[in-house]
C-alpha cells in the first residue's frame, strides 16, 4: 500500500531544501514541490476509489504496549483535507519563491513548511488516536517554527510562544480526552472508536473526555475565548498565514470535530457546547475583523469568525448542517487562502499593510485587485461565488435547529447578524484598499507583483468561481464522501446549485448583503463607539500571566530549594520518618515470632564498643582527627560483626576498604580545617539531635521487627547450584562474578567513573597547605620514616602474593576480586606512604586510568564472549585443569571476570588516592629549598 | 541478641544521621560513611544472624549463612567507598574554589533581594 508513503515524502521533503543553498532560489522551490507534487498524486490516484465509497487502511505496530499503531487511512474526510493540503501547500511553495527576500534562509523556510505540512496531513490520515496525537502536537510545534520564522523580530517571537503555549496545551488535554476515550473502547484504534458511539456516550466519563477532546479542537481552532493567539500569530511571513490560517493549523480543529462526529456527536452536550461556541466566536470575531487597521489583522479576525461559523455547523443535529460545514472548509480554504496572498502582495509591493495608509491601489495593481475582490465577494457570499452557496446552506440549518427551544429563531438571527458584519469588514477590505485616490505616500511605489507570485491566487479564485457556477460538477464527488465519512452515513439528499428558488434564507442572504452595506456605510461611528473601551492587547495579558506564573513559581521553587543542603536534608529525613513511621505503626507488636538467639559477654562488649565509637564520632565532631579516629574503630568493628556473624568474604573487604578509607580521609583532612567552628545554635542542635534520635529509633525497630521475624529467603536457588552451575564453592563469589554478574558489572563501571570524577575533580587542584597541625606543631621533618620504609618495601612481594592468593581462591574459598584488589591497592598506597609519590612513581611508571578501564573493559568483553558461543550476555562456562606441581584447579570464564573486577578496583583506588597523594608533595620540594636557602 | 543488634543499627544511623546534618563539608562526609555502616549491617542482617555457618559450600554440611545479603553489601562496601571518595574530594574542591568548606549555598543565607 502507498499510504505512508503519503506521509513519508513530504517528511523526506522537509530534508530536500537544506541541500540546496540559499542562492539557488528556483531550484530549491521547484526541489521542495516535487515531493509533495508526488504524493498528490498517489491521493489522486485513490481519489475515485474513495468516491466510490472505498475506505484504505495500512497498519504498523509502533509501540503495541501503548496501543500506538503507525496505522494510516484515506477516507473522504481525509481525501477532503489531503487535496487542501496538498494544493494549497504547492501553491505556497511557488508563492513564497517570490515571496521571501534575499536575506530569508529559504531552505530553512521550506524545511520548516514541509515538516508543517507533513505533519498535517499525518493528523488527516491517521487511523489511531494516539497517532493523531502525535501529529497533532507536531503540527503544534512546527507552526512554532513557521510563526517564529523571522526569530529576530520580538512580534515573532512571542506570537510563536502564545501559539505553542495555547495549542500546546489544548493538545494536552486533547491527549488525556483520547485516553479517556481509549479506556472506555479499549482500543485506540479509529474505526473500533468511530463504531463505539453508543458505548462511548453511555459511560460516564463521556463528559470529561468530550470536553478535553474540545478543548484541543478550540483551542487549535481559535475558538472564543481561545481564539486570541491567532491575531498574533500574523507575526509569521504571510505565505504561512495563508497556509496555516486557511486550509490547514486551524482547520486541524475542526477536522477533530468532524473525524470525531461518529462517536462523540449527537448529545445534547455536544449540540449546546460546539453550537453555541461557534455562534459567539463567529460573531464576536466578525465585530472585531471590522474594527481593525491591519489587512492581516482583518483577515485573521475574519479566520476566526469563519472558523466559528464552521464549528456552529458541526454542532447542529443535522446531517445537512454537517455537509454545509464540510462544503464551508473548501471554500473558506480557497478564498483565505487567496486573500491572505493578496495581502502579501500588497505588504511586497507597497511596503505597508495599514488599511489607513492604503488607497486606489486598483490603479497600480489590477489584476490583484480583480482577484481580491472576487475572493472578498466569495467570503461576503455573493452569489455566483462558492461562499454565497456554503453561506446559503447554512442561513438554511440554522433555521431548521431546535437548540434553545422557544428561543430558537435566536439561532437564525444571530447568523444572519453574522453575515451582516462579514460582508461589511469584505467590502471596507476591498473598497479601502484598491478603491478611492491613490496613494501617495506609500514606503514604496506600488506595482504588479510578479507573474508566478500571482498565479496561485488566480488559481484559487478561479475554482472559487467556478465552485460558485457549476458546484456540483466539482465538488460533489469528494464532498458525498466526505459526508460519508462524517457521518457514516450516505449523505442525505441534497442539490448543491445556485438557485433554490426565493425562500427564507435567500431573503436573510439578502438582509446580509444590505445590512453589510449599511454598516460599512456608518463604520466611522462604530469606530467611534469602539474608542470609548480601553484598549486590551491579548498578547500584553498574555505575557503578563505568563510572568505573574514564573514568578510564583520562582518563589515556590526559592522556598524549597534555597542553595542549603542541611534543609534538603532535613526534608528527606521527615519524609522518611514518616513513610517508615507510619509503616510501622501498622504493626501488631514490634517483636515477630522467631525465637531470639542467646547472647554472650563477647558480643555484649563488642556491641558496647561499636555504640560508643559511633557516639563518639558524632559528639567529638569538631575535633576532626578524633572523630576519624572514632569513626576507623566503627569501621573495625563491623568488619568484626561480619566475621562472627558467618560473612568472612565481608571482614575481609570490610577490613581493607576501612584502610583505605581511613588513608582517604586523613589525606584530604591535611587540607582541610583539623577543626570544625562552633556554628549550630542551641536549638538547631536540639532540633537535629531530636531528628537523628528519631531516625535511629525508626531503623533500629525496623531491623528488630525484620530479625525476629521468619525468614523466607531465596538463597536457597544460589546455594543448589552454586556448584553445578558456576563451577565454584564459594557462593558469595559465584553470586558476584556469575548469577548477579551483571550487577557487578554496573558496579565496576560506577566505581570506575567516580575514581574518573576524582581524577578531574583533582586536577589544578590548589589549596592551602598547613604547615603545622591545629595545635600549632610544625609537621615531622622525618617525611619518610626508615622503618616504615624498609618494611613496607619487604612487605610488598609477599602482599602482592597474598592478593594473587586471594584471587585465585576466590571461587572456592573466601575472598576474590574485589578484596584481591583491595589488598594490592593497600600494599601499594602503603609504598607510596613510606617512600613518597616522586619515589613512588619513578619505580611504579604506569598511569592508574588505563588499568581501571582495562579492568571494565575485561568484564565487559567476557560478558560479550559468550555472545560468540550463543549464549546470553555474562553466561560462564567452566572446566577443570590439571597443572603440573598445583594439581587440579578448576578454571572458569567468571574468573577472568574477576580479573576485570581486580583490575578496576586497583586501578580506581590507586588513581583516587595517589593522586590525592600526589598534590601533598606538589609544592613541598619547594617550601624546603626555600627554607634551606633562607 | 537480635535487639542488641538492632540497637547497635540504630545508633550508628542516629550518630551518622546527626553528622550529615550538620554545616561543613568534614563532618558530613564521615557522617556519610558511619550511616552507610548502619545501612550495610542492615542490609546485611536480612538474611538472618548466622552463626558457626559455613561460608563455602562441603559436602554434608547443612548449615549456611545467607549468601545473597553479603554479595549485595560486599559490592555496597566498595561503592560506599566510591561515594565517600567522591564526596570528601569534592569538598576539597570546594574549598579549593570558594575557600569554605561550608556544605550550604552562601547565597541562601540571606533572604534574596527582590529584583522586578
């Protein structure tokens, strides 16, 4: 099926223009049109099938977890909108050729108006809901990028951001709208939503999801009182005005109303909410096209009110109404997008798009002003135009509705009010601008705009006579289908023609005409009433509540995040409280139903000790040495407590690593404070002791309600298959290096980025050296001590052999990697403590970062390895060897494994702590000579 | 023994808790560490306070401690000491750069000034 390819060659347009540069103008144009040129083609090729009734559909799974089908269309509401789109949009690309300066990037414009384009004809053709989201946020924000095209002008700018900020949102709760929708189908598919009206408008939750869904389609649509970020949006170059404002961003609206119409229409909701709306934005809008200066101002407000009148007719319950509201959007397409032309011409050639300034342009530039004055007609619904006949079907709806009961002839008035005001704001547009003396003091002498650039608007006109003279030969082929398609029904009878004989509404199109008239006629005293009214700039409150948010929210986030980590701290530690608190107030009784096991004098001492130490190192705080002191004998003792608590690979780590902790922090004490100020004040003291109090009570009832309570481990799985599956006894090790071998793995690689961070962190480092301790003694000048020295030397080799011992047992007995590592990495600081970093790194000439990497990248790769034999990542295989003088020992693929896990850890120890090593002796050698000199 | 245990828990979370609130780098760092001691034994003590258990696997030998609490808390060790590294020398970072070794924003000591 060629239906995506629909989509996908105008997205791959969007890529066509960035080839060519800016200079070569034709080439760029006429590169950009050919794709999108195709894809008309291919929906013309379906075009007789579809008016044969035919429904094309293509799917793709996308993300099924979601429901998020790629699942495309082509219908007759789709067919309607793919030949808008698809025409109109070529037009604009010729159009805006000559539009644009020089100085615009126009490959830029292209790009951005073909990516526009794409993802408008994704949301026509879109055959699931969550897809038509998506392209409808993406329509959101690629007018963003149109709207803010000259980004240097502040206009632009902020109309983009109003636009993005209102659509946006509108899409937000259209998404939530489709949601809803979905959970009550069960499906996000269209057809099964498009079938499912009974089911859909029985459940409750039919309100929220209506009035989300409408909120999307109103905003987009610019429907009172959302309507305001479209008048700004006339900041875009004009060539987007006339595509965005006529045939497609805020026709995206009221497609949703009609694509959704199977499903969502026919309530008494619908009928008040969508009619009732379109008949105030229609009016109201058409009031204020009058009033302003600006051509594209005019035009915008006209857009508006049109847009209100088209909505109006989706919301009528009739099935006619909704045939003259699709009949509406072509035509209105045609005739904006024409004018919206006209109004570029005149802005390119005068170089103002004042209507005050402007006058008997007719003189300088016929052609355009025969063109616009036949589109002006057409939005005015003359007759013998293509408005005049939509208009006529519409005045006929209205008077058919029974909204508002006894009120009901309200509903004909008021549109017929409607009419009145749009044929006046047509005639002053025309009459104003190509009527009158000419012009004198213009920006620029006036004159016809190149051929071409006149072309598309003759083009539109043209079709809007013809529609206008022979309508059914023209449209009703793809209008039935539309019809079709919206209301899932054939269309009811009905002769589109110029000539119903004289009725009802030919006499109300008639008032309209004259009414029109006569309003123009007295437009200065409107002007007039309308001064009295103080001037209200959409966009200035826009903005102004836009700031009046941040600001609020500025203070919101200045309360809660005021630069001091002790109040993060204070808030993570209540909110923990009080999840946990509470946890634990759900508890029958504290003490679950294991038996307790005896105590003796050892632990009690043992426990005694750990108490006090950690006291201590808490109390004795701002005496820093002592508190690190305090804090090593902790350390010791839970290196202890694993130990007789059956965790020897634990002691053992947790004993080399306290070693290495303990250098760690005394090297970094050197530079910093040996004593921390009396700061806390009494209460803050009371208030953290009370805090910590609070959260040690909390774990300490939370670990004895989970000891005294049966235990239901899963250990039992890694205990079984300890040996036959990872070849190795000690269960512990085989879990690291083989079941949970990918854990390790991130574990390693975190290990190995902080020792990273450390290298950088550490890197033209300066501080402040001391040269003698708190108390004021100058530091030893015995730097290397002897003893120290020859004893670390000859401890060295037999370390080294430890650790290698270590390793190679791991699998079987306690120990492994990481303690492995440990050791080697404690040998080896123990070197540099005794001799110093320069002795130490003229005899050790290696840099430390590569063997962390190697380290990674050894587990990784054997992780890899078993990719090759077809096996999962991290799958390990073993064997047993017979080596001569060892005996037999059993090999594994989670040795060489562990070999990475030893390579890091020595690697990012050595690289944390030598290089910390290394500022201590940066400026010693220095101080010394200056000292020996002096 | 499992209450002196949980006791023992307790008060180094409390200590270390105590420690981390307070205002220079130093002493929050150790704090740090003494808490991520109480949550090691913590985390450790979920498989239950073994004792005599065999640590490797014999043959006729039923009575094990839990590997799967000390696999996890003998990684949480090394990064515990990944962390504490990066932490402390962070704070001498920070005293390198800014010349205090206070652990809360200057700037969030006094109320900001309005500026409209």
């Amino acid at each position: 099926m060629s239906l995506p390819l629909i989509v996908l060659l105008p997205l791959l347009g969007s890529l066509i223009p960035l080839l060519s540069s800016n200079r070569q103008r034709n080439l760029n144009a006429w590169s950009t049109a050919l794709l999108p040129a195709i894809a008309l083609g291919i929906v013309i090729a379906h075009a007789p099938g579809v008016i044969a009734g035919e429904v094309y559909h293509s799917s793709m799974s996308w993300v099924p977890q979601l429901g998020l089908d790629l699942a495309f269309r082509l219908d007759g509401l789709s067919l309607l909108f793919l030949l808008l789109i698809l025409g109109i949009g070529l037009l604009i690309i010729l159009y805006s050729r000559y539009y644009l300066s020089p100085e615009d990037s126009m490959p830029r414009f292209y790009a951005y108006l073909m990516l526009f384009m794409t993802s408008m004809i994704g949301i026509v053709m879109a055959d699931n809901l969550l897809l038509l989201w998506v392209f409808w946020e993406l329509t959101s924000l690629s007018s963003f990028l149109l709207i803010g095209y000259w980004y240097r002008q502040s206009e632009a700018r902020r109309g983009a951001r109003m636009a993005l900020a209102v659509t946006g949102m509108g899409g937000l709760a259209m998404l939530a709208g489709f949601l809803l929708i979905g959970h009550i189908v069960g499906t996000f598919d269209l057809q099964t939503v498009l079938d499912s009206r009974e089911l859909i408008q029985a459940d409750p939750r039919y309100l929220p999801a209506l009035l989300l869904v409408l909120l999307g389609a109103f905003t987009k649509s610019a429907q009172f009182p959302f309507h305001f970020w479209l008048p700004h949006a006339m900041a875009a170059p004009t060539p987007v005005s006339a595509f965005l404002h006529s045939a497609t961003m805020v026709k995206a609206g009221v497609f949703l109303l009609a694509r959704l119409h199977p499903a969502l229409a026919g309530s008494q909701l619908w009928l008040y909410i969508v009619t009732l709306t379109g008949l105030v934005t229609m009016i109201y809008a058409a009031y204020f096209a009058l009033l302003k200066y600006d051509l594209k101002g005019v035009l915008a407000f006209s857009t508006v009110s049109h847009l209100g009148l088209i909505t109006m007719l989706f919301g009528l319950d009739s099935k006619l109404a909704v045939v003259a509201g699709l009949f509406h959007i072509i035509n209105h397409a045609m005739f904006k997008a024409a004018l919206f032309m006209s109004s570029g011409i005149i802005d390119h050639e005068t170089g103002t798009r004042d209507i005050r300034k402007l006058s008997g342009l007719r003189h300088s530039m016929p052609m355009t002003a025969a063109l616009s004055g036949l589109a002006a007609a057409s939005m005015a619904g003359v007759p013998l135009l293509n408005g005049f006949i939509s208009k006529e079907m519409m005045l006929t709806e209205t008077l058919e509705s029974s909204l508002l009961g006894g009120l009901a002839w309200l509903i004909p008035v008021l549109a017929t009010l409607g009419s009145i005001l749009s044929v006046a704001y047509s005639l002053r547009l025309i009459r104003n601008v190509f009527f009158g003396p000419e012009a004198k003091e213009l920006p620029k002498a006036p004159h016809e705009a190149p051929f071409p650039m006149r072309l598309p608007m003759l083009l539109l006109v043209g079709l809007c006579v013809v529609i206008g003279l022979i309508p059914a030969v023209i449209v009703s082929g793809v209008l039935d289908a539309a019809a079709q398609a919206t209301i899932l029904a054939p269309r009811p009878e009905l002769h589109l023609s110029i000539w119903h004989g004289f009725n009802l509404p030919l006499l109300m199109s008639a008032i309209a005409l004259a009414g029109g008239v006569g309003i123009y006629a007295v437009r200065r005293n409107l002007f007039s009433f309308q001064r009295q009214f103080p001037q209200r700039n959409a966009l200035m409150i826009f903005e102004h509540s836009v700031r009046r948010l941040l600001h609020w929210t500025q203070v919101a986030i200045d309360r809660l995040e005021n630069g001091s980590l002790q109040r993060y701290m204070l808030w993570l530690i209540v909110a923990v409280l009080f999840l946990t608190g509470s946890g634990l107030l759900d508890l029958d009784q504290l003490q679950g139903s294991r038996q307790p096991q005896p105590l003796d004098g050892l632990l009690l001492a043992g426990a005694g000790i750990t108490i006090l130490a950690g006291l201590g190192t808490a109390v004795l705080h701002r005496r820093r040495l002592v508190s690190l002191m305090m804090l090593s004998v902790v350390g010791l003792m839970v290196s202890l407590a694993f130990a007789r608590f059956s965790a020897p690979d634990l002691a053992l780590t947790q004993l080399a690593v306290e070693v290495v902790t303990v250098i760690l922090l005394m090297l970094a004490l050197f530079f910093l404070p040996q004593r921390t100020p009396k700061e806390s004040t009494g209460a803050r003291v009371v208030r953290d002791v009370l805090l910590a109090a609070g959260f040690g009570g909390v774990v300490a009832s939370l670990n004895y309600a989970l000891l005294t309570r049966p235990l239901d481990s899963i250990s039992g799985f890694f205990l079984d298959n300890s040996v036959s599956g990872g070849g190795g006894h000690n269960v512990v090790n085989v879990i690291l290096v083989d079941f949970r071998g990918f854990d390790t793995l991130g574990e390693i690689t975190v290990l190995c980025i902080a020792a990273i961070g450390i290298y950088k962190l550490l890197n033209r480092l300066r501080l402040f050296m001391p040269s003698s301790d708190s108390e004021g003694r100058p530091w030893s000048k015995d730097l290397h001590p002897m003893l120290l020295a020859t004893v670390s030397q000859t401890l060295l080799p037999l370390a080294l052999l430890v650790s290698v011992f270590i390793f190679l047992r791991g699998h079987n007995e306690p120990g492994g990697g990481f303690i492995a590592g440990l050791v080697t990495a404690v040998a080896l600081i123990l070197l540099y403590i005794a001799r110093g970093v320069d002795w130490a790194q003229q005899r050790l000439s290696f840099q430390y970062q590569p063997i962390a990497v190697t380290g990674v990248a050894i587990a990784t790769l054997t992780g890899l390895g078993s990719w090759l034999f077809g096996h999962n990542f991290l799958t390990s295989a073993f064997g047993h060897f017979s080596i001569p003088f060892i005996g037999e020992i059993e090999l594994a693929t989670a040795m060489l494994f562990d070999l990475g896990v030893y390579l890091t850890v020595v690697g990012a120890t050595l690289m944390i702590l030598a290089n910390l090593g290394k500022l201590t002796t940066r400026h010693r050698p220095s101080k010394e000579n200056e000292k020996e000199t002096v | 023994m499992e209450a002196l245990y949980a006791t023992v828990t307790g008060f180094l979370a409390a200590s270390g808790l105590y420690l981390a609130l307070r205002g220079r780098t130093f002493p929050v760092v150790v704090g740090l560490t003494l808490l991520s001691y109480a949550v090691n034994l913590f985390l450790f003590s979920t498989g239950g306070l073994t004792t005599n258990g065999a640590a490797v696997i014999r043959e006729g030998v039923t009575h094990y401690a839990d590997p799967l609490p000390q696999a996890l808390v003998l990684t949480a060790i090394v990064i515990g000491f990944a962390m504490t590294a990066f932490s402390v020398i962070l704070a001498m970072r920070v005293r390198g750069d800014q010349g205090s070794d206070q652990v809360n924003d200057q700037r969030g000591e006094e109320p900001k000034e309005e500026k409209s």
